[in-house]
C-alpha cells in the first residue's frame, strides 16, 4: 500500500515526518526557511483551488 506524504487541506499543508525533517537536513537545518518555502507551497495550491472554484462559476 502507497505511502501518504502530504495531505492538502483548504488552509494546512499535514506533512510526513519523515519529508519534513529531509527537507530541513537539505536546508543545512534551517527549519525557518523550509517554513517559509511550505507556507509558500500552501498559498501557491490555495490560489490553483481558487482559481478552479472561480472557473466554475
């Protein structure tokens, strides 16, 4: 059975443990900027679900 990484939600990003404390060992333990980039991710999937509610209408 496959694995679940990242689950999406209208406004949370639920992480696996594992692919965050991965991506802040790539960011030389700079927790603050892997924040950053996944707040980033978030916004970027809320402004595609927007768009999508948008063009439905």
């Amino acid at each position: 059975m496959a694995k679940q990484r990242m689950i999406v939600t209208d406004d949370q990003l639920l992480i696996d443990m594992d692919l965050l404390f991965n991506a802040i060992r790539e960011a030389k333990g700079d927790w603050q900027q892997v924040e950053t980039e996944m707040k980033q991710y978030l916004a970027m999937v809320q402004g595609m679900t927007e768009s999508i509610s948008t063009d439905d209408n």
